[in-house]
C-alpha cells in the first residue's frame, strides 16, 4: 500500500513537472515574439515621430539632421544674446 501510494506520487509531480515544462516553454515563445512585435511598433511609431518632426523643421526653415538643427538653435542663442533688445527666451 506504500509503495503504491509512492508510486502514485512520483508518477502525479512528473506529470506536473513535464506539463508546466512545456507550459513555461510556451509561454516564453509567446512573450519573445510579443516584445519582438511590440519593439517593431515603437520602431515605426518613432520613425512616424521623427519624419513628422523633421516635416515640421521644413515649415520653420529647419532642415537636416540633429547637429543642423542644434546648430540652427544655437546661433539663434548668439543672435538673441547679442541683441539686447530682445525678449525672447533662448531655446
């Protein structure tokens, strides 16, 4: 009677064990190709922003990459700074 209940108890934790094994393998297939999906949406949600901004750098006269625009930025700094006249904040 013991050792069948031993038995018994071996062969329920193995069946467990190889279920949640499996059932853990599937879960982290799932969760790798969610964040892969996920990463390529952020991926073209910031190109979208990126495009949009540089769109919009095109109606104020801003053009180019980055260090154009921090560039365009800062001489619009010197020019304020050296105008005392000015009121604008500098960027």
């Amino acid at each position: 009677m013991a050792i069948t209940n031993f038995l018994m108890t071996v062969i329920g934790v193995g069946a467990v064990v190889l279920l949640l094994r499996s059932d853990v393998k599937q879960s982290a297939n799932i969760f790798k190709r969610n964040m892969k999906q996920i990463r390529t949406w952020i991926e073209e949600e910031s190109s979208a922003t990126a495009s949009k901004r540089s769109i919009q750098g095109s109606k104020q006269g801003i053009i180019g990459c980055r260090s154009c625009v921090v560039e365009a930025v800062q001489r619009a700094n010197q020019r304020c700074s050296q105008d005392r006249a000015c009121k604008t904040q500098k960027y």
